[in-house]
C-alpha cells in the first residue's frame, strides 16, 4: 500500500463489492456515490473540495470504481467521449489514482488516461491489468497496491513513468499469482 499525502480525496462507487462489502477508499473528504451521479457533478464536487482543501487543491484524488480500456464506471461513467470534464479540474488536482482494472490498456486506454492528465495538468497513475483487491476499506490515506503493469501519465499526456508488480487472478475467491 501507498500512503498518500493530504489534502487528498476519494470518491466510491458502490458496485466495487463482492456482494455484502464494498471496496472503500477513506481519505481527508471521502464521497460515497450513487450510481446515478453524473459526471459533471462529480467533477464539479470534486473542483470544490479542492478549492476548500489547504492549499486550494488536492494532492491525491483516487476514484474507486470497476474500470475497463478506457473507461470508468464511476456514477452514469466517463469515457474518451467526456474527459474533457476534467479540465474543469486544472491546477486542483496533483494525482489521480485509478485503481479500476484495465483502465490504461491499450490505445484507448491510454488515450482516455493521457487526457486526463492534460486536463488537471497534473498526474494519472492506472493499470494495464485486472486488479485483484478484496473488497473492504482501506485503512485512512492509503491507496492500495497494483497488480501488473502501472502506467503514469505526466501534465503532457506522456507515459512518465511505468512500473510492474506480479500479475493475480481471482481463483476460489483468492488472490493468486498468473502462472507463467
């Protein structure tokens, strides 16, 4: 697990779950959404905590949601199509975390991240690969691990830097390592 500096933010959708436990991020101002949230209030909301956090802005924003190339599944869902709403966010955001599976894979993938990145003209740090977290919440301030190959994209759009953990699978409800 990463500790993540203050002020920081996380946003929850509640279809992480493994049917009675959600997977829940705990940070300075946690937002538990509903499914129904629209993507321009939750960049708006998000732009206001910022603007309130010290500093006027957040060093580290994770948005818990299901991921796949290219898109979050984060209230009604972002996409290529809408992340243009995170220029709203330019200079109040430091990281975004992405710990939804699959959400940098590919070209699409890394197409939506690198935009993302532009708009806050900051940092989005997302994997290439299913994750394999258990559902629970996560001790205050701490971001969980990645599984497999991590990519961060810089202010440019670029791939900054990428990192690789050993690849899982779920198998009988735990966490195993891909054979080779």
């Amino acid at each position: 697990m990463y500790r993540l500096p203050r002020p920081n933010m996380a946003v929850n959708d509640p279809r992480v779950s493994d049917g009675t436990r959600s997977r829940r991020f705990q940070m300075w101002n946690t937002w538990d959404i509903a499914t129904t949230e629209s993507p321009e209030h939750i960049v708006e909301w998000i732009g206001e905590v910022a603007r309130s956090a010290r500093g006027g802005r957040l060093k580290n924003l994770v948005l818990s949601c299901h991921g796949t190339a290219g898109r979050l599944e984060l209230g009604q869902g972002f996409s290529a199509e809408n992340a243009y709403l995170f220029n709203q966010l330019n200079g109040l955001v430091q990281k975004i975390w992405l710990p939804g599976c699959l959400v940098a894979k590919g070209h699409t993938g890394q197409v939506f991240c690198a935009a993302m990145a532009i708009g806050i003209g900051g940092y989005v740090v997302a994997p290439t690969e299913k994750q394999c977290d258990r559902a629970s919440d996560v001790p205050y301030d701490m971001m969980t691990s990645f599984e497999g190959e991590i990519l961060c994209f810089g202010p440019d759009g670029d791939i900054s830097w990428r990192g690789q953990n050993p690849s899982l699978q779920v198998e009988g409800g735990a966490c195993i390592p891909v054979p080779d």
